[in-house]
C-alpha cells in the first residue's frame, strides 16, 4: 500500500512520545501490505473497523485512534488523524 503521507504519523509522534514506536510499526506492516478490502485489513489489524468513509485503526493498545481512509482500487492510504481515544469518542477531529 501506498502510504499519504507519513509526515501526520511524525507530526503525531511529536504531540504524543508513547506514539513514535506504534505508529512506525503501523506504516511498516500497511506499507508491505495489498489490501483489497476491509477483510483483508482485519487479518492484519483486527482491531480495526469501518466507520463511514474510514478505516480507523486502534494503536498502542487502543489508547489512539489513527483514522485513514483507503482507496483499495489504486492501493493508496491516506492518513486522516491521529487522535487519543477520548478525542475520537468526542467527535473531535485534529490534524
């Protein structure tokens, strides 16, 4: 998969030090990864779930969210937000 852009998981890892590890974690499994559909995400990542237009992904043991929405078809993941869990059950949305 191609990963857009990986820049929001350094400028996330900045916000929140616990994060840098799990989040580079994350970009090297999906990077190696040809997704088609959420079937094959959740045999990677079963945590993760659909939740409209995006796939959000549970890290460092659910404490964040990473939100991505992905084009299967041209196999491109664009990386949305990085929130904590309280962020996400609020409904924020941060860059």
């Amino acid at each position: 998969m191609h990963i857009i852009s990986r820049k929001k998981l350094l400028e996330a890892a900045e916000r929140h030090a616990a994060l840098g590890g799990p989040l580079d974690v994350w970009y090297r499994i999906a990077k190696r990864s040809e997704w088609a559909n959420l079937i094959d995400v959740k045999r990677v990542f079963p945590t993760a779930d659909a939740a409209g237009v995006y796939t959000v992904f549970n890290i460092k043991g659910n404490a964040y969210r990473l939100i991505t929405e992905i084009n299967y078809r041209t196999g491109r993941v664009f990386l949305r937000y990085v929130l904590t869990h309280a962020e996400y059950t609020k409904g924020e949305r941060q860059r």
